[in-house]
C-alpha cells in the first residue's frame, strides 16, 4: 500500500476538513520523527499479536 493509498484510507476524525488535515499532518510529523523499531521491539510487538485468544471461562 502506498503512503497516498493508507493516507486516503484514513478515518475522518474532525468534520471540519482543514481540522483533519492538520491532525493527521501532526500525526505525520510525529511518525516520521520517531526512530525505527529494533528488532527487539519488532518481536514484542509480533508476539503480542500471536497469543492464542483467552478462554472465557464456564
């Protein structure tokens, strides 16, 4: 998916459309400012994604 693509995809989170953009150009700015994963970090993430659902109990 390209960055067009996922930014189109967006959820509309202010009604006013010149409030939504400015949000999600933060929410960019925030994003591209952080570092990337370590691989550590990756693997946590991936673990936490892969756990057998819990069983409710009877």
């Amino acid at each position: 998916m390209t960055d067009e693509e996922r930014r189109a995809a967006r959820p509309i989170r202010f009604e006013d459309p010149a409030r939504n953009a400015a949000y999600w150009a933060r929410i960019d700015r925030i994003v591209d400012a952080a570092p990337p994963f370590t691989d550590t970090q990756r693997a946590v993430i991936r673990a936490a994604f892969h756990q057998p659902v819990a069983r409710e109990a009877a």
